[in-house]
C-alpha cells in the first residue's frame, strides 16, 4: 500500500513539474536551455524508474497469490491425510476387537479343560485304590485328555505367537502414521497451526491412544523404540508451537484436577489407591492455556 501512494505521489509530481519544466522553456533564455535539459533527463530517468517500481509490485503482487494458492492445497493436502488418519484408526480398532474377543475365548476354553483334567486326575488317584480295572480305564481317559490340554496349550502358545505378529504390524502402521504426520506438522508454520486447532486435537487424540498400546505392548516387540521416539517428536513439534499434551497415563489421580473421569474398582491396587488407566481425550493446552479437557479411565480401590 505504502508502494502504491509513493508512485501516485511521484506520479503527480512528475507531471506538475514537467508542466513547470515546459513553461520554463518559455520563459528562460537560450543560455538556460542546457540546464533545462538536463531536468528532462532526469525526470525520464525518474519515469523509468517509476515504471519498474510498477513493474516490481505487479510481480510482488503475482507472488502473493502464487503463494495463496500454494497455502489452499497445502490445505486440501491436510485434510486428506485426516481422513487417512481417521480411516487407520477404525481399522486399528477393529483389530484389537478382534484380537481381545479371540484371546478371551482361548484363555476360557484353555481354563476349562485345564479345570477337567485336574478333577479327572483326582478322579484316577481315588479309584485307582479301589478299582484296578476302573482305575486303567481312567488312566487312558485321562491321557486322552492330558493331550487335548497339551493341543490347546500349544494352541494357545500359537496365539500368543500370532498376537505378537499383530502387534508388530499396529506397531508399524503406528509408526508410518506418526512418521507422515511428523513430516506433515513440521513443515506447517504456528499460524497455520493456531488457525485450525481440530488437527493438532484429532492427531493428540491418536498420540494418546498409541501411548495406551505402549503401555500394555511388550518393550521387546520390533518397531516398539521407533515408536516411542515418533511420539516425543511430534509432541516436541508441537510444544514447539505453543501446544502441550498433558501425560496423565499411568499417573496417580487427585479430585483437584479438572477431568472428566470414568471410575473402575480395582482390587488388586493397594487400597487408597487411584490411577489413571486409560485416557479417552487427552488434556491439550495452548501457550499455557487449556483448550481441551482431559476425559479418562481412573481405576481405585477405595
């Protein structure tokens, strides 16, 4: 704006005193001539340079909604990864659906034999010393049996062996998430940032809930490190930018804070004892201000 008044005010000047400069001709001797002269020079000096300071705006001006353009599909470009994000997270949930209803399944079924041969056992020893003829009998039942507890034991190993797998795979897709999204946030500005606080919410909720697989994941699974660090990264980045993830997992609870908790009885904490368990929405604060409350899981034994 200050470019355009300077070239409208230079403009005018020009012409006034070039009209000042043509009625000086008219009236200064022929010896003045050459000094006239030369201030037409420098005034068509000063027009060139008028010209390419229009010139330079113009261009500054294309620049300006070059780089609009730019910010709109960087944008777009963001909101994609959004709906990626979102599209991982149903699907991260619905494995661990399955893995859970699978894993109770094989732990009740392996209970119950185990629960059926114990008794079958105790069976065998009494009328062992009653019975001889009894006592075979059972005595081959209760090998048939101590085979099927075997089967199911190495089922239930396999299991174990192939929950390991699926968490190897979560534990990947985490970290190409979080690698995405890591590449994404830095390279937005804090005023990108700020003008859109869904995103840095959306992407802490994910942050949170990969932080509660972590907790529950063994430290030996493969991509288990990587992930850790992508998580203090992409924290990092934003705290860098004004916003901090408050860690309330695994910490104890007091009534002073300002959450919304869903309360679990617990017995095997020690009594008098609350812990955060599980966190649904993360608590999110903006250059030392609470924009988002924190919504958890507190199991007690009180």
């Amino acid at each position: 704006m200050k470019k355009l008044v300077f070239i409208i005010l230079s403009v005018i000047t020009v012409n006034v005193f070039g009209s000042n400069t043509h009625s000086l001709n008219d009236t200064l001797p022929y010896k003045d001539t050459t000094a006239v002269q030369v201030l037409e020079l420098t005034l068509q000096q000063q027009r060139k340079d008028l010209e390419q300071l229009r010139i330079m705006v113009t261009r500054q001006e294309q620049k300006i909604e070059t780089l609009r353009d730019s910010n709109c599909k960087l944008a777009s470009y963001v909101e994609v990864l959004v709906t990626g994000m979102d599209t991982l997270k149903e699907t991260s949930e619905k494995q661990g659906s399955v893995i859970q209803t699978v894993t109770y399944k094989t732990e009740m079924q392996f209970l119950r034999f185990q629960k059926i041969t114990n008794c079958t056992l105790a069976i065998v020893l009494i009328v062992c010393t009653l019975v001889g003829m009894v006592s075979w009998f059972l005595f081959r039942k209760s090998k048939k049996e101590a085979a099927a507890v075997r089967k199911m034991q190495s089922k239930y190993e396999n299991l174990q062996t192939t929950c390991s797998g699926i968490q190897r795979d979560i534990a990947k897709l985490d970290c190409l998430w979080l690698q995405l999204m890591d590449s994404q946030t830095a390279n937005l500005d804090a005023a990108a940032l700020q003008e859109s606080h869904g995103l840095v919410l959306k992407v802490a909720d994910e942050i949170v809930r990969i932080e509660t697989n972590l907790l529950r994941m063994d430290s030996s699974v493969k991509g288990y490190k990587q992930l850790v660090k992508a998580v203090e990264r992409i924290k990092a980045n934003f705290l860098a930018n004004g916003y901090e993830i408050v860690d309330m997992l695994a910490k104890p609870y007091n009534e002073g804070m300002k959450v919304t908790a869903n309360f679990v009885t617990d017995e095997t904490l020690a009594e008098g004892v609350q812990i955060i368990t599980g966190i649904i929405k993360p608590q999110i604060n903006y250059c030392g201000k609470m924009i988002q409350a924190a919504q958890i899981t507190v199991n007690q034994n009180l």
